[in-house]
C-alpha cells in the first residue's frame, strides 16, 4: 500500500511517497519558492537529492509537478497515480471541531475553509492540495491531519484568555497551539526511551527551529503550549516576537502612524532573533557570531532566558516530571542553547550531561545528554511528522484509528 503525504505551506509544499507494505518511505521533497523567482522542485531518494528548477507558478502546479514527478516512467516510484492508496494532508488549523485526524469529505473541507481567517497564512493553500488530489484521485480516500488537534486535551482555564468572553463565543479567540503533530511523536518516543505507557508519563517538549514552541504533556496529553490564536505567542523564534506587551502595538501604532498590517507583519517576519540581531534568524549564523556582535550574544541570552522561564512555569504544571525532549533544527543541533537553557536548573533535577550534549549534534538518532545522576532525563529526539501523518491514514483507512491515546503507533 502507497501512501502520500502533503504539508503545504504558504510558499511551498513538501511532499513524501511511503510503502506501508515495506514500512519504508521511497521519496520526500519539496516544492520551494512557489510564486516566486527561483521556484525549484527538490526531492531525496535512494540517499541522494536532487534538484530542479521549474517555474511553479501556484499550488495546484506544485501539486501536479509532484504528481508528475512520482509516475515519471525514469523515477520508478509508481507505475500508476491511482497506485496511492490514501493521501494525508497535514492541515495547520482545526479550530475547536477536529480533535483527532479524520476522513476528509465535504463538510470537513468546509470546516477548513471556515478557519482560513484563523491561519490565512495555511488554511487555504491545506484547502487548494487537497482539491487538486481529489481531481486527480477522486475515489482515494484524503485524510486531514491536524497540527492543532494534539492540544486539544488543554483545560479551558490554560486556553482561554482574559478577553471579553463574547470574544470566544462569536469570534473563537483561544489557544489552539501548533506544532502538535510534532509534539505528539515526540513525546510518544520519550514514553518508549523511558520504558512507560505515554499515559504516565509527564513531558516537557521542547520544539525549537525557526518557528518554536514547548508544551506541557501530563499522562501523555497536551495540558499546555507556548504557542496560542496563532503561531506568534509563546517563545523567541527566528523572525517571530514571541510574547510581548500588546499595549506595545498601539504604542508604536501612535508613534509611527502604522496600521495593523504593517506591525503585523514586523512582528511575524522581521522580529524574534532577525529583530534583535538586525542580520540574522538562523541560530548557526548567530553563533557564529556571538564573540564579536553584542546583538548575537543578547539573543541567544534571551532566547534561553524565555525557554528557561518556560520549562519552570511547566514544571509548577506538571509537579513532576520524567523528561525534558527537545527537537526540531535548533532542539536538534546547537547544544550552546541546550546548555545555556539548562544551566541552574540542577535543583529541580536536572544535570546536563556537558559532554554528551556537545557530543550530540550533527547526527540524526536519538540521545539521552543527562547525567546519569539526574531526576529528569533530557533526550534529543529528531521529530518525524510524516510519519504520524502515514499512521494516521492507515488507522482512518482500516478502521482502527481511534485518538492518538489509544492507537497503537508503530514508533511507540
């Protein structure tokens, strides 16, 4: 059984063919720069990449160059499109209905369309993949798979805010969080790196790349995130504020005549780590130069400050906790921000392992970086979304998917 895997984002789309059969993926890529000059077809097979320059002038060409690229006669990959099975589609936003992943059908897609104003960046181009797929696959089933659906199991107390509560009743202004497809895989290893049932287990998760979130996992459900209404609440990431004093908006509205637009758009792509230093958001770019540039020292000194601050406001949560996991790009490779975070925390259990975390950077496999005498296990644990997206299908498509508490992952 084929099964393909879709994220589209606002300028791309990524894109994976697995073999359910052979539990292995054949292809992974991605649809770069779609709009825009520069437009390039990138995909990764057999261990190589390659790489193709093609004007992409909107979704629905992405997908059709993908399409045609998987049943390319040279590829291999596939003799046939309707070879694929089932198709999931990673959707960013599920509002308050979608709570688990689910067959996609009319009224679903209508539900995605209606929460377009809450991911405008998202919503519609999830909407335009999987219009394309129905019209080149009509009669194969389309999962959607939510990034919000795993913090669903939040209180009302941790995700309302203190607005006007008519605010939540007609417009939905609440916490969603993001980043759960990510956080739920990686907290199901940790159970498994822990030898305990995801139900007992209290987590801390800690994903950390250009776009940041942690959140607070007790017996194995979300009960906390950083991230809220939309992706630019919660931690310092690469271009994005983070949480800030809204009365800073209206401020800086009188200051300088901008309307909500513009600061919008500074607060989501030219703040975070890009606005401190004023040349960078890639973290590597930051390291290099924190010696010399005092705006590189400053935010790398604020962005573990804030996840310092984050990892003892979950801990007051959680009362106790069995690991801290970090993952994505930065959780993955920088140890100075891992070490940095960490630092003075060894009252509340946790030792970092200072060699073990230096150690630890470049390679792709799982590791535990704390010391052996330390209470709360630290892991590193590389996130893998497309493979709860491909589970996740496959449960929907034979029945058995349930939530993900109770469906029986493959990578627990």
């Amino acid at each position: 059984m084929k099964i393909m895997t879709l994220n589209s984002g606002s300028s791309s789309v990524k894109f994976s063919l697995y073999d359910w059969s052979n539990r292995r993926q054949l292809v992974s890529g991605m649809v770069e720069r779609i709009g825009q000059t520069g437009s390039r077809l990138v995909y990764k097979a057999g261990g190589k990449q390659k790489v193709v320059d093609r004007k992409v002038f909107d979704h629905i060409e992405a997908i059709k160059q993908v399409l045609d690229l998987i049943v390319d006669k040279n590829s291999g990959f596939l003799d046939k499109i309707s070879d694929i099975a089932v198709v999931a589609h990673r959707i960013v936003h599920g509002g308050r209905r979608f709570v688990k992943s689910v067959l996609i059908n009319s009224s679903v897609m209508a539900d995605i369309k209606r929460l377009i104003s809450l991911a405008p960046l998202h919503n519609g181009h999830n909407l335009s993949s999987i219009k394309a797929m129905i019209s080149a696959l009509p009669d194969t089933p389309q999962v959607a798979v939510f990034d919000t659906a795993f913090h669903q199991s939040i209180p009302d107390y941790a995700y309302m805010y203190a607005l006007p509560y008519e605010w939540y009743d007609k417009h939905r202004i609440r916490k969603y969080g993001f980043h759960g497809i990510s956080h739920l895989f990686v907290s199901k290893r940790a159970a498994s790196m822990l030898g305990k049932p995801a139900s007992e287990c209290n987590l801390i998760t800690m994903h950390i790349g250009n776009g940041a979130s942690v959140s607070a996992i007790k017996n194995g459900l979300s009960v906390d995130t950083t991230m809220g209404l939309t992706p630019m609440e919660g931690v310092i990431m690469g271009t994005r504020c983070g949480d800030i004093d809204p009365g800073i908006l209206f401020h800086i509205s009188n200051l300088t005549g901008m309307n909500t637009e513009q600061i919008y758009d500074i607060l989501n792509t030219k703040s975070g780590i890009l606005g401190i230093t004023g040349k960078y958001s890639d973290r590597r770019e930051v390291m290099e130069n924190i010696d010399s540039d005092k705006h590189c020292r400053l935010a790398f000194e604020m962005e573990a400050y804030r996840l310092k601050m984050v990892i003892g406001k979950y801990m007051a949560i959680l009362g106790r906790v069995d690991a801290i996991v970090w993952t994505a790009g930065v959780g993955e490779h920088q140890p100075q921000i891992r070490e940095k975070t960490l630092e003075g925390l060894e009252h509340f259990g946790v030792n970092l392992d200072i060699a073990l975390n230096e150690q630890t950077t470049k390679g792709d496999e799982e590791s535990c970086i704390s010391a052996p005498t330390s209470k709360v296990k630290v892991f590193i644990i590389p996130t893998n979304e497309e493979q709860v997206l491909v589970e996740d299908a496959v449960g929907v498509l034979n029945g058995s998917y349930t939530d993900h508490m109770h469906y029986e992952y493959s990578f627990l």
